[in-house]
C-alpha cells in the first residue's frame, strides 16, 4: 500500500511524505504506482523549471518521496496543493491501495 501525508502549519504545507507500493498489479503494470509516480515527478519537475528548489529540501527514491519546505512561496504552495488534490483523487478510486496518513499542525 501506498501512504501518504501532508504535514501542514498554520494552512501551508510543511512536509509531504509519500512511502511503499501499490501492489495493484506487477511492476510495470501497476497504473496506481505509475500515478503516484507521474505525480510526484511532475511536481518535482515543476519546482525545479520554475527555479524553486531552494525553497525546498526533496528526497526521492523508489518507493518513496519526502519533501520539505524551508521557505513558504505562494507557487510552491499550489504546486503542493495540487499533488495533495491528485493523491486525495487517487484514493477515493483506489482506497484498497492507496492511503492518507493525515496530519495537521
């Protein structure tokens, strides 16, 4: 299963942690692991074209992602936002394989 959870303070986003593996199907076959993925990428991309990376500390590797804000940006933020609404969405579809580790400050 894939856990997920936005740590937030004071209604901006803090940290993201994302961890594990669908299982809904083989490797190379899972179209919820391939989602998540396509997301985070996208995001992680999205940060570094828009010369945002100082404003964030990223950690990625197979099976798991963590991000850290340093210094609220109002971009970063909606970049943030977006991932959290494509990962909530991805839940409500697959819940058997896809969790929110909720987390407010």
């Amino acid at each position: 299963m894939i856990k997920y959870q936005f740590t937030k303070e004071n209604n901006h986003i803090q940290e993201i942690k994302v961890t594990g593996h669908a299982n809904y199907a083989e490797h190379g076959e899972d179209i919820v692991c391939a989602a998540v993925s396509t997301a985070i990428i996208v995001t992680a991309n999205a940060i570094e074209v828009l010369n945002l990376k100082d404003k964030v500390q990223l950690d990625l590797d197979e099976g798991y992602f963590k991000l850290e804000v340093n210094q609220v940006d109002e971009i970063v933020e909606g970049l943030l936002t977006n991932l959290e609404y494509t990962l909530n969405d991805l839940e409500i579809t697959y819940s058997q394989y896809i969790k929110n580790q909720k987390k407010e400050g």
